[in-house]
C-alpha cells in the first residue's frame, strides 16, 4: 500500500508546518513548496494525488500554478484544493474557472480541512473505477464499444470471456475466486458451473497469446489479472478522523 501524497504550495510557513505535521500523522506523504513556480516543478517530480494551493503566492500566483497544472498532462488529473484568504477571493476562483476541485477559507481548522482532502481522493478512486475503458499490459478492454485488443489485435471473445476479462483487469492484482468470477460473468450465455470457469479461462488465455500470462493463477482461489506493478498500487485512505 503506498501513502496518499499531498504537496502544500504555501508561503506561509506557520502553515507549511502546521498542515505538515497533521496531514503526516494523518498518514499522508507530504512535500511542501513555498512559491508557486517551484509548487509546479515538484507537481511534476512529487506526482502527488492532492495539492493544498495557496492562491497568493510569490514568484506566480496560484491561479497561474492551476492553469499551468492543468494545461500540462502529466499533472492534469490531481485534484487541487485551493486556499483562499478571503471569501471575495472563492468569487474570483469561480469566475476564472481554474479548474480548482475545492476550495476552502483562511482561516480554517485542519481536521474540516482533512476531511476534504480524504473527500477528494475518494473522488478519485471512484473515477477509476467507473471507467469504462482500461488498458494496462498491452491489453485494452472497452466496454461502451464491447470490444479487447491484446498488443492492438482485436480479440475474437465470446460473452463470458469478454465479462471475465473485463472483471479482472479492472481490478488487475486482486484474486477472484470462481464463485466470485461466475457471479460476474452470468449473462445471456453463460448458466456456468463453476469448472467451467477454468475452461473459459484457459481458452481466454489462449486468445491473449503471448499476452495470455496476465492472468495468474492464484492457488487455493482462482484467479487474477496481474497489478499494475508488482508491489500494490492501491491507495490507502486513512480511516476517517473524528
Ligand atoms: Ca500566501
């Protein structure tokens, strides 16, 4: 399990170290910037998941440090809550419509403040996981249009295969078992009993070709499409505060 990054872009730094010390007894991995041209640079270094955006900063103010995270794809998707010091200033915010997710007022108190980080990462989990689109090991499954490529191959699947491929490699490192893995592919065809699963996985397999080692066996389970990397990817929230 890897921590939830934040970056704080902020000048202040009674604040810099307040919100650091709670948000790493929260258990985030933090990285602080203290202007914005150097809140961008580590953006793109730190690849946090959220940043706590000071929106008066020097060298380039926080509504510039969000269009340019927003312009640049590598940084585009984390989510940016930004800090204001006045309530005029939440107007200006949503005028220039910088793409901010959230926001909040100074003064304000850090454990509200925690909980809107936690609220956007949530946010973000479930984006992913209501994509109906993945690619991940040279595989590609598409569930508007219903078709898999492997290496840009169009895959010939039945139903059942395509439900099971989708299944796993949408929530690739996980073990299914076969219970699990018949609940999801029950559809129009497939009334499968639960050997049948291993059947369907080894002819799936087999249309993957080279590609077919995806999906690992896991002993004493069924199966699972290979993580993303081999350590886990997930993110871990920390329970909520209370
Ligand atoms: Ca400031």
């Amino acid at each position: 399990m890897t921590k939830p990054r934040v970056l704080i872009i902020e000048d202040e730094r009674a604040l810099q170290e307040v919100l650091t010390y709670n948000l790493e007894r929260e258990g985030f991995e933090v990285s602080v910037a203290s202007d914005g041209q150097d809140g961008v640079r580590r953006a793109r270094s730190f690849e946090p998941d959220v940043i706590l955006l000071d929106l008066m900063l020097p060298v380039i103010d926080g509504l510039e440090v969000c269009r340019q995270l927003r312009a640049d794809a590598k940084t585009q998707g984390i989510r940016i809550l930004m800090l204001t010091a006045r309530s005029e200033e939440v107007d200006e915010i949503v005028g220039f419509n910088m793409g901010a997710d959230d926001y909040v007022t100074k003064p304000f108190k850090v454990k509200p403040l925690i909980h809107r980080i936690k609220a956007l990462l949530r946010r973000t989990m479930t984006d992913q996981q209501s994509r109906e689109f993945i690619s991940i090991h040279g595989i590609e499954v598409d569930r508007v249009n219903h078709h898999a490529k492997a290496n840009g191959q169009i895959l010939d699947l039945t139903p059942t295969e395509f439900r099971m491929l989708w299944a796993l490699a949408r929530a690739a490192g996980r073990p299914f078992g076969r219970n699990e893995l018949m609940d999801h592919c029950r559809g129009e065809d497939a009334n499968a009993l639960e050997r049948t699963i291993d059947v369907h996985i080894r002819s799936l397999r087999q249309k993957l070709g080279e590609l077919g080692d995806v999906i690992e066996t896991v002993r004493g389970v069924g199966y699972r499409f290979r993580g993303e990397t081999d350590a886990a990817t997930a993110i871990d929230i920390p329970s909520e505060t209370r």
